[in-house]
C-alpha cells in the first residue's frame, strides 16, 4: 500500500506537466504569423478587404469586374422606399384563386413585409382596392372583393399597421386587370391592390 501511495505524486506530475503540454500546443497553433483566415476577419467585426487592402464590405459583386454599392435601406424615407422597383415592397398585388378570399402563405409572407414598413412609417397610409373576375354576379363580385381586401387587412393590422393607415375598396369586376375570357385573365383579376400613399 505504501508502494502505491509514493506513485502518486509522480502520477499527478505527470499529467499535470501533459496538461500544460497541451495548452501550450494549443495556443501556438492559434497564435500564427501571416494574413488571418476568412473565419478570424469575420469574427474581427465582419469587415472584408479586397487585395488591395480596402474595405469592401459595402459593395456587392462578382470576380466579373462589375459591383454595385449595398444600399442601406434604414436610412432611406418611406417615399424612397416605396419607388424602388425591386424589393420586399414592389410586390403590391395579392393574388386568390376561384370564388376564394383566403391567403396563400406567400401571400402572407409579402403581406407581413408590408405591415412591418406600415408599422414603422406613421405618414404612410394603404388603400386595398379588392377585385374579383368577372364570372358571377355584379353583387357577389364586390362582395368577395371586400373579402378579399379584409383579409389582406387583418394580416397587415396583424404586423402592427394601425386601423386609421388602412382604408379597404371592393370594384368587384368592374376594374379587369387583364381582359378576356380566359382562365390567364381571370386568375389576374382575383386580387387585392395595395394602393400606398406618403403623407
């Protein structure tokens, strides 16, 4: 029993001096000469240079030559936002199928863009101009439009948009957005318009 009780001190050095072994491998192997990986750039605040050595993280583009300047979309108005032909806002038509006021879930993923940028912008105001094909009657077609725009409605008072910034249109058939007796024109006719103004 003696025998054993001697080793463990030299037992305890021993790991004890691999320990610190280890943890000095270790920290060479981070600690190195040269440029930094694209990891340890990232983690250094997300700035990317060219080689060159300018900051390029402001400008998207290929290795083609041609870059474009990122915009930052928080420091631009409403107006600016809104006259913008690409982007989260440009989608301004909710499309429905056949005799139908519900949404598709792509339709509410645009909807909740729009009711966040309503939210957020208290000088915007929306009008949801619902429309329906023309097969059925004059009255049943403005009575779906409604349907149709309550329903782009609730999804936008959903998101934070304020009752007094929505105004809601039935036209029913009477506004065709494409004309013909065909199913192509139809199904562009059952929709709801969002309609924006900047107060």
């Amino acid at each position: 029993m003696k025998r054993f009780d001697c080793l463990k001190p030299w037992l305890l050095a021993g790991f004890l001096g691999i320990f610190l072994t280890a943890c000095a491998t270790t920290q060479e192997e981070v600690i190195e000469d040269g440029p930094p990986s694209e990891d340890q750039t990232q983690m250094d605040g997300g700035m990317t240079t060219d080689d060159t050595g300018v900051d390029a993280s402001g400008i998207d583009g290929g290795d083609d030559g041609t870059a474009t300047a990122i915009v930052d979309e928080s420091m631009m108005s409403a107006a600016e936002l809104l006259e913008q032909s690409e982007g989260a806002l440009s989608n301004r038509t909710i499309y429905f199928e056949f005799d139908s006021a519900k949404l598709t879930s792509e339709s509410i993923a645009i909807l909740e863009t729009h009711g966040s940028f309503i939210a957020g912008n208290g000088e915007v105001t929306v009008r949801l101009e619902g429309h329906a094909d023309e097969r059925g009657s004059r009255e049943y077609n403005i009575a779906l439009g409604d349907r149709r725009a309550q329903s782009v409605r609730r999804v936008l008072l959903f998101q934070g948009a304020s009752t007094d910034q929505i105004e809601t249109v039935s036209y029913g058939e009477e506004q065709p957005a494409m004309s013909g007796h065909t199913e192509e024109a139809w199904a562009k006719n059952r929709r709801v318009e969002l309609i924006y103004t900047v107060n």
